[in-house]
C-alpha cells in the first residue's frame, strides 16, 4: 500500500468563518508534502484536525486505511503520528538525553513507575536517536541553554522516537538562519527517505519550501487553490497573487530582475 | 414574597461591599499580577480608621460620608507606601513568592493594627440620615442597605468609565496584557503600578469603611474577608472588574437564600460555588484564557542524583538526628518530632509544587484531614495506632482524590486558588460538624498506644515514618513519574505530544503528595494527643509554603532546611508578645534578600568557592 | 576583515552604540558592539538567530539590566535610563513576535503608542497611519487578537509610529509572515525612509533587507563581524557564506 494518508473533504467553521472548507489530499508513503498559503488561510486548522486535536465538522482522515476522527490526540500519537512545533516545545529543566528519554517512557507506557531510575530508562535508544540528528554531544547539557537550531533537533528525535509513519511539522524552520534551515530540512529529508516516515509540513520560507518538498499545496481562506510542484506553483498566477508576491523576499534572480 | 424579596435585597447589599474588595483585588492581579494576601488587612484599616475618623468628627451625615473617604483615602496611600516598598522589588518573582511576601505584610498590619486600637471589637456609628429603615412589601429594610445596594453599581460604572473612556484605563489594560512593551512604548509602569495599587487599596478601604455601621469592627477582619473576596475573584475571572461585581451578587444572593434552609451553609457556600464555576469555567465566568499564570519563571536545571560524598553526609547527618533523643531532653525530642513532621509536610507540598507544578494554597487540607481521621479512628472507631498509621493517610489520599479531581482541571493562580477552596470547605465542615469533629473543642486524648507512649519511643516512631516518607517521595522524583510531572509542568504540549495524558497524571500527583501529607497530620496527631480546627487553616497552608520557600523551592533538599529552620524560628519568636511582626518582617526578608531560599543560597557558596579554587590553581 | 564604509560615517550619526556588552545570567552575549545610525539612514543588522541582534535592539532600549558600554542618542548617553525614557526621547521599538495588545481594538492599541509630537521627527495621525495601513482603518474597531498575522504586524508597527519616533528599531518584520506582506512591510520602510526616519532593522532574511537597506552590519555570537554596504558584501561571498551562510 503505497498511499499512508487519506485526507477527505475536511471541513471546520468557527464562529460562521469557515476555517477549512472540503479539503481533500493523500499523501504517499515517504513523501515530503509542504501546505502553504497566507496566515489565517486554515493551515493550523488543517493540522489540527490531522493530530487530533480539533473534530472536523465533515470529512475523514484515514492513516493507513484507519479512521482518526474521533480518536484522541494521544492514541492517534501512538498511532504513529509524530508532530514538530512552531516554537519548540521542550522540557526544559531536563537535559536532551532526558528529552528523548521521556518520549520513549512514555511509548513504552512506563510513565506511573514510581522506583525507577528515570535516567537509567532507554538510553541506548535515546542516545541513538540523538545521534541521527547529530546532537549526541549534546546529550548532557541542559535543554535550556540550547540555542535554537539544536532545539529544533532535538524536537526532531523526540518526535522519531515511536518510529512514526506520518511526521507533522508546523512551520519548522521558523526562527532560523538560512544556513540552519538548509541544513535541518536536509536532515529531515534524509531520514525521511531512510525511514520511509511522511511528512507535511507547513511553512513560510519559500526557499525551504522549493528546495524539498516534493509537492505542494496551497490554501487560502480554507480552500485548496492549488497544488503541484514547486515549479508549478510557482508559476501559479492565483498563488503569485495572493500569497507569493513578486518573489522578490525570496528569490534572489528574481531579485536582481526587478531591481 | 415580601420577606424573600428582604432577603434579597440583603443580599445585595452584602455584595456592594464584597465587590468593593474584590474588584481592588482584581484590578491589582490584572496589572501587577500579585496576588494580594493583604487586601484584607486594606480592607480592615479601612474600617478601624473610618471609625477613629466618624467618631472623632461627629459632624452628622456629612462628617460620616467625610469620614469614609478620607479613611479610603489614607488606605490607598498607606497602599503607595506597600507598594513602593516591597511590591516594586517583587513583580518578577513567581507568585509563590508574591503570596507569601503579602502574607507577611498581613502578619505586619495584624500587629499594627493590634497595637493602635487594641484587642477590643469596637461598634461603629450607624450612618446619619440613613439609620432607620424603610418598609418595602411588609418588611423593613435598612435605609444604610439601599445605599449600598445604589453604591455598588455605581462604582462599577466609575471603573468602567475609567478603564475604557480614559488614556490612563487604556494604559492599564495594556499593562495586564503586556507589561514590559508598554514601558517601551513610553509610558513609565513604575507609576501606572503604583497608581493600579492606590487604585485597588482605595477600593479596599472604602470597602472597610462601608461597614462599619453594618458590622462590628475587629481584628479578625482580615482574614475572614479575603478568603471570600479571592473567591469572588476567581468566580469572576481574575483581572475582571464586571466578574467581581457578578460574582459578588451571586455569592451574597445565593448566601441569603441558602442560610434560610441551612443555616450553617455560610461559610463554606462560597466555595462550593466556586468549585462549580471552575469546574466548567476554568478561568471564571469573564476571565480570559493565559489569565491564571504570573510572572513567567526561569527554567531549572536538570536534577542530578546525589554524589557519595553527599550521601555519606547524608547518613551521618541522619544517625546524628537519631541519636539525639539519647542527648538532649524530652522537651527538645519533642521539638525533634515537630521538625520531622513539618518536613514531610513540606517535602509532600515541595512534590506537588516543585515537582508536579500546581501551586497550593491548601495543603493543610490534607495534613488536616489525615490528623483528624487518626483522630477518628483511634477515638470513634477503636481501631489501633498502627493501623491508623496506614489508614488515616489514605483517608488523605481519598480527600486529595476528590478535591485533586478539580483541581487538576485549572493550573496557575487558579488551581491555587481552588486548593484554597478546598481547604476552607474542610475548615468549615470541622468546625460546624461539632457532633463528629468537637468543633471548635477539637478531638482530645488521642494517644499513641502504650508501648509508644514514651516520648522517645515516639521519636523513633515518628523517625520511621517521617524518613521513609521524605524517601519514598525523593525516590519517586527521580523516577519516571516524577519526571513526567516535571515535564508536564515544563510543557503541558510536548508532554500531550509523547503520549501522555498529563491530567491523570497531575491528579496522581496531587493524590500522593496528599497522601504523605496526611502521614505527617496522623503522625503531628499522635504527638500532640489532639486535634483542631487550624490544622487544616489557612495559617498551616502558610506556614508549609513559607518553609518551602525558606528552603527554596528549586532543590529537593530545599523543604528539608526550610522546616527545620522555620519550626526552630517559630518556636522561639511565638514567644514573643508582637511575634507576627517578627515573623512577618523574616518573611519579607527573605522573600526580598533570599529569593533562591537556604539551598539556593548554600548552592551559589559552593559555586563561589568552586570558582575561587579554579581560579587559584589555573 | 571588517570593510569600513567612511563615507557613511561622514553625516553625524542619530545613534551610536560604542563597545557594548550585555549579559543574561553569566552568559555574555554582547561583546564590544559598536553600531552607528545615520540621520535618515536604513542599516540592517544581519546575523542568524541568536547572534544577538535582538539583544542588541533591546539593550538600546533600556530593556536588558546587565548592560555597559556606551549607547547615544543625539549626542545623549542614553544607556542606563529606564525604556519609558528611551521611547520619550525618540526611539521607537517594533518587537519581534509582534506583542500587539490581544484585547484591545485596534484604536486602543494605537492610543497606548501615542505620545507628543517631536521636533525633529514627523508627526503621525491615525489618519496618516490609517493611508500608510488600509487594512487597519477597515479594522479599527476590531480586537488585536481578531486580526491577521500580517495585519498584526501592521498594528504593531503603526502603534511604534504613534509615537512620533525620531529611530525605529524593527526587531524581524517579516519573520513568520507570508512573502506577499513581507513585499507591503518593504514599501512602508521606504515610506519610513521618505518621511526622514532613520530606521535600524534586524534580519534574517538577506533578500529582503538588501531590498530596504543601505548598508548592514553582520553580527555573529554577539560580535560585529562586518560593516558595510551590500555591494561590498557582494564583493565578498566569503563573509556572507561565514556568517550568514547564505
């Protein structure tokens, strides 16, 4: 079965605003799917509908060819969907290896043992983890005197820690250099192929955005207005209207034309 | 009809009054974000000076309504000087050490106030003009109630305007949203806070002096009104104004209609409507998501397991403390078991504050309930010492079950705030269920059995339980449900997003630090052969969160140190005649020069002399 | 290695800062930051997330404690004085994760940021503000947290404005807003510009502060690692490619 997800006719109002209007995608095993379009066009909608934590008015989300509508956050995470924020959310009076730790204490539903040694759980896994994002070095220092990019990273392990076929990233990049996101999405890319994980993902750098996805989506104000590869997008004169622009915060060729 | 209409208007009445205090309360959380324990104590100055003010001028109805806005008046500017004194330096510290630095002031006014006017209750003048009463529908209501009655809602309106039709209102809504970016748009906060401060003391105090006529002026005012203005807060939705004002009616209403069919319902009514609205509204009935949290804290760093030079000081120091009831005298060994059941006290409300990161405000609930089961059980029920010693901490952990169930719902200043419910739900049924609890009298005689009765027997009883107690818990933060705690109180998402269901967890967490709690209230039962109403008070909450903070709040040893040293300096300042002064000032001491506690600032000595020996052999 | 571009050193500077250092805890994160604003300039402080340019923005705004070096303003030290005093004497501060006043209208928000008008810098109205931002005018009523992301960042920058500053410091404006907006944000620092602003913008994004600025400044783990103009940064890919890593 090559087809992990089947997205259809997702539909949420709040408030007499229809947020996402009969939204429908699949997503192939191993593909890298990028869903963009203004703020407020119902991305964090559309994700949230996807990890659980909103009910869609209408519409199903089937992962694997089960129905996660009406299932809650948590099992739909031991499902297999891992989920990356926006803004890190770590825990920060631990260190990264107790990060990772907590993760695979919880997969491995340890969480109400009251006599064990928390550190001595899972290490070897943990530290294998932390090692496919090159942050094994890391391993002992505080999560809070981590700079952001390697927050990033580590969100990354703690996310592969239960193995998961579907990975939802909300705008991963954010916050970073250039040079930081290159480098996480291409390491996100990597193991994304190695471990034949999903993932979409949202996003507001269109540099990120052209250079890995393999295809993408585009919404505005809830509705899909396009999809296709980057080129395709790009071209779009719809998207180029109400959300790309003249390219010219983003691409530097485009820049030199214009200038 | 006539006569429920009487009693509504009562009830309103009542509500003028209490939304007087509440909405200072509110206006000075939503800016400042403190949680002013002291509002009471603005509160009865307010009503000592109105009656020192009426009954010195006597100019008729004039001079009374004079009277009232200059004692308001003198309370907003005694609030300037608290404000600029010790608040200033304590915005950024978490609420924890807001509440107890403001307790301290309470402590300070309690003493003052005991000095200038005495012990004495005293009766105020009745309102000139307004001293008699009106007939509506065949029932006589006081003339003094319609004006409070027309006063409330008429300072709701003043606020309203001033909040929204002013520049200074627009201010200080900005300021409960976002305090440091209004500085940088220009304003100076410094005052805006003081102002907001004047603002709630004014209110306060006018609240005071309001009531003289209505109620006798007495030193307990304090603390019986701040209970119920924090409700009245919290109903309301913290920061706002119309929520006090909506939540005062429905308390005093709902007050005057259910004493008629229960009559001893009063005292606990309020928090039981609390509870409820929490319950569905979990930032009261007006109040806005992100409203519950102070001042954001610093992380702490990671928990590290003792080395063995540790645990080998660890162990001396422990055969030491066993040892010394074979030194010292009977009067210190019993001292000793004071020390040892106030740090289990604290290391179980350090597990549910520091660990699992629900503030509480009513700990002694628990420590409560278990002295008073052991109490039961030994008295009522017959049932042994030993078994009680089992039984009555999970008659605990059932109580922190049922409240923890609530609880566990908010987080921040409000889950605080509902612990503090709890407590005095508990406070009230102890005190009014004479037939089963003594009231008042308490429960006398409960000894230890006969083979325990000597006090040094005691002391190793007590050692044992006391040290596995503090053990099981410093095990069980190091396990991995101490640190799913710490995460979730880290980050309630990324906690949610591994997979865990972080509200059963707190629950269980709340559970079990109940549970221990009630450990140290069974064996501080046997010890003293009694058991009262305060152990569950407000006053035992206290005292649990001030030795957690004297001991600071970021290590685990932090509650050690902290009861030990709060209980050597309660026994030796309660001694004293003025000792609240005393021991409010050593609050505030350490709240403003020790924030960090004792381990904190042991920790920053040793790391000062790790630097220097680095530096001398670099 | 620093390229010195002196012919913009030649018109006095509106803001100088001189070896600054700044701290969090024991942690340095500023060392010896020297920056300078010319009057009606656009200087953008490049660098990645963390090098230090919010830092930088705040310690001229009076918002960090642990701070020393030398910060002018109009030939006034202004290091040491509280952010209120900062804001009162011409500096406008547009933070970085937009800060707007969630529940206040959008009027409301503005009036927070009003202050007198100032000699040497230009007079903004709600109306002016309402021509240079549309969309808020159709929004006025509306609470903060009801507008969009790029409306947000509008507000916030139109709140700053109300205040009539001489400097705007613009911590990453188009950090997390969709490239269509980041385009309007780059026509209204050039309207900043026209008015006599001098402007001292933060960015990651090197396309964009190239669009809106004169020259820039690379700082990286707290220190000025380049000072000029693009051209010359063109000149050497291997500055950009060090410290940015474009």
């Amino acid at each position: 079965m090559n087809t992990v997800l089947e997205a259809r006719n997702l539909s949420k109002a709040f408030g007499g605003i229809q947020a996402v209007d009969d939204f429908s995608f699949d997503l192939r095993r191993g593909e890298f799917l990028a869903l963009i379009g203004p703020n407020g066009a119902g991305k964090t909608t559309c994700f949230n509908m996807l990890n659980g934590y909103l009910k869609p008015d209408r519409g199903s989300v089937r992962l694997q060819g089960k129905e996660l509508v009406g299932i809650r956050p948590r099992k739909i995470w031991r499902m297999g969907v891992g989920r990356t924020f926006q803004i890190t959310e770590t825990f920060l009076s631990m260190t990264v290896l107790e990060n990772v730790q907590m993760a695979l204490i919880s997969y491995h539903r340890r969480c109400f043992d009251l006599f064990s040694r928390a550190t001595r759980l899972y290490r070897d896994r943990a530290e294998q983890l932390l090692e496919l994002v090159s942050m094994q070095e890391h391993a002992s220092r505080a999560c809070s005197e981590l700079a952001y990019g390697d927050l990033k990273r580590l969100e990354l392990a703690i996310a592969l820690a239960h193995d998961p076929v579907l990975l939802l990233m909300d705008e991963p990049t954010a916050g970073m250099a250039p040079s930081e996101r290159v480098a996480l999405m291409a390491l996100t890319a990597e193991i994304v192929a190695r471990q034949q994980v999903s993932v979409v993902f949202t996003e507001h750098d269109m540099d990120v955005v052209f250079a890995h996805a393999h295809r993408i989506l585009v919404l505005n104000r809830g509705e899909l207005i396009a999809e296709g590869t980057g080129s395709e997008i790009r071209e779009n004169p719809m998207v180029q209207e109400v959300y790309l622009g003249g390219g010219a915060v983003f691409e530097a060729e485009n820049e030199a034309a214009s200038a | 009809m006539g006569f429920y209409f009487a009693q509504l208007l009562t009830g309103l009445a009542n509500a003028s009054s209490l939304f007087l205090i509440a909405s200072g309360l509110s206006i000075i959380f939503g800016v400042t974000r403190i949680v002013n324990f002291a509002h009471g104590s603005l509160y009865m100055v307010g009503a000592y000076l109105a009656y020192t003010l009426v009954s010195a001028m006597d100019l008729g109805a004039f001079g009374f309504w004079l009277g009232v806005l200059v004692a308001a008046a003198i309370v907003g500017l005694i609030g300037l000087l608290i404000e600029m004194t010790i608040l200033r330096r304590i915005y950024h510290a978490p609420e924890l050490f807001q509440l107890v630095a403001t307790f301290g002031v309470l402590l300070i006014f309690q003493d003052a106030t005991l000095a200038i006017w005495g012990a004495q209750d005293l009766l105020g003048p009745r309102a000139p003009g307004l001293d008699g009463a009106l007939r509506i529908m065949g029932e006589p209501i006081p003339e003094y109630d319609l004006a409070l009655i027309a006063i409330g809602p008429l300072v709701l309106l003043g606020i309203w305007l001033l909040f929204r039709k002013t520049r200074w209102g627009v201010l200080v809504r900005a300021a409960t949203q976002d305090r440091e970016m209004v500085a940088a748009l220009g304003v100076n906060q410094a005052w805006l806070f003081s102002a907001t401060f004047v603002l709630g003391a004014f209110l306060a105090g006018l609240g005071g002096a309001l009531q003289i006529p209505r109620e006798t002026v007495s030193l307990q005012m304090d603390l019986s009104v701040i209970g119920e203005a924090f409700v009245i807060v919290v109903i309301g939705g913290m920061g706002s104004v119309t929520g006090a004002y909506v939540a005062a009616v429905l308390i005093s209403v709902l007050n005057a209609f259910a004493i008629l069919i229960f009559p001893q319902v009063s005292i606990v009514l309020p928090f039981i409507v609390m509870a409820i609205v929490l319950t569905l509204r979990p930032h009261g009935l007006f109040g806005a998501a992100g409203s519950e949290h102070g001042a954001p804290t610093e992380p702490e760093q990671p928990l590290r397991l003792m080395g063995e030079k540790g645990m080998m000081i660890l162990f001396a120091a422990m055969a030491v403390f066993a040892l010394s009831p074979v030194i010292v005298g009977d009067f210190t060994t019993v001292l000793l078991v004071d020390v040892m059941v106030a740090t289990l006290f604290a290391v179980s409300l350090h597990f549910m504050m520091g660990i699992g990161g629900m503030v509480s405000f009513g700990h002694a609930a628990y420590f409560g309930i278990g002295a008073y089961a052991a109490a039961m059980m030994v008295k009522q029920l017959g049932i042994g010492m030993l078994p009680t010693i089992f039984l009555a901490p999970a008659v605990a952990g059932a109580g922190a079950l049922f409240f923890g169930w609530f609880c566990v719902r908010l987080s921040g200043v409000y889950l605080a705030m509902l612990t503090l419910a709890a407590a005095q739900i508990l406070w009230g049924i102890t005190f009014q269920w004479q037939q089963f609890t003594g009231g008042d009298d308490g429960i006398v005689g409960v000894w230890p059995a006969g083979w325990a009765s000597s006090d040094k027997v005691y002391f190793y009883l007590a050692f044992v339980c006391c040290i596995g107690g503090i053990w099981f818990l410093r095990r069980a933060a190091h396990s991995p449900f101490g640190y799913t705690l710490r995460g979730i109180r880290d980050s309630r998402t990324r906690a949610e997003a591994i997979g865990v269901d972080s509200r059963f967890h707190q629950w269980m967490g709340f559970t079990l630090a109940g549970a221990v709690a009630g450990l140290a209230g069974t064996i501080f039962a046997f010890s003293k052969g009694s058991v009262f109403p305060d152990s569950l008070g407000i006053a035992q909450s206290i005292d649990g969160l001030i030795m957690v903070l004297l001991g600071g709040i970021h290590a685990l040893a932090g509650p050690i140190l902290g009861a030990g040293v709060f209980v050597m300096i309660e026994d030796w300042v309660t001694r004293l005649a003025y000792w609240r002064v005393i021991f409010g000032i050593i609050i505030l001491v350490v709240v403003l020069l020790a924030p960090d506690g004792i381990a904190g600032g042991i920790n920053r000595l040793f790391a000062r002399i790790r630097a220097v020996r680095k530096g001398g052999t670099a | 290695m620093a390229v010195l571009s002196l012919k913009l050193r030649m018109r006095p500077p509106v803001l100088e800062v001189a070896n600054l250092n700044a701290r969090y805890g024991r942690a340095q994160i500023l060392h010896d930051v020297s920056i300078l604003l010319g009057r009606n300039e656009v200087v953008a402080l490049l660098g990645r997330n963390g090098a230090g340019k919010t830092t930088t923005m705040k310690s001229i705004m009076g918002m960090l404690r642990q701070v020393d070096g030398r910060i002018s303003y109009e030939n006034q030290d202004i290091l040491g004085k509280p952010s209120y005093m900062i804001c009162r004497a011409g500096i406008g501060y547009v933070p970085e994760e937009r800060r707007i006043f969630r529940d206040l209208t959008v009027e409301e928000n503005l009036e927070v940021g009003r202050r007198a008008k100032r000699e040497n810098a230009p007079e903004w109205t709600l109306e002016r503000l309402f021509d240079l931002f549309p969309n808020l005018r159709e929004r006025r009523s509306n609470l903060g947290k009801h507008l969009s992301g790029g409306e947000q960042q509008m507000l916030t920058i139109a709140r700053t404005l109300m205040g009539n500053p001489a400097v705007v410091l613009l911590d990453e404006p188009s950090e997390g807003i969709a490239p269509v907006i980041v385009e309007q944000m780059g026509f209204v620092i050039a309207e900043l510009k026209r008015q006599g602003l001098s402007v001292l913008i933060s960015e990651q994004n090197l396309h964009f502060a190239r669009l809106v600025s004169d020259r820039a400044y690379i700082i990286e783990k707290g220190q000025v690692r380049y000072d000029g103009s693009f051209d010359d940064l063109d000149q050497h890919p291997e500055i950009s490619r060090k410290y940015l890593a474009v």
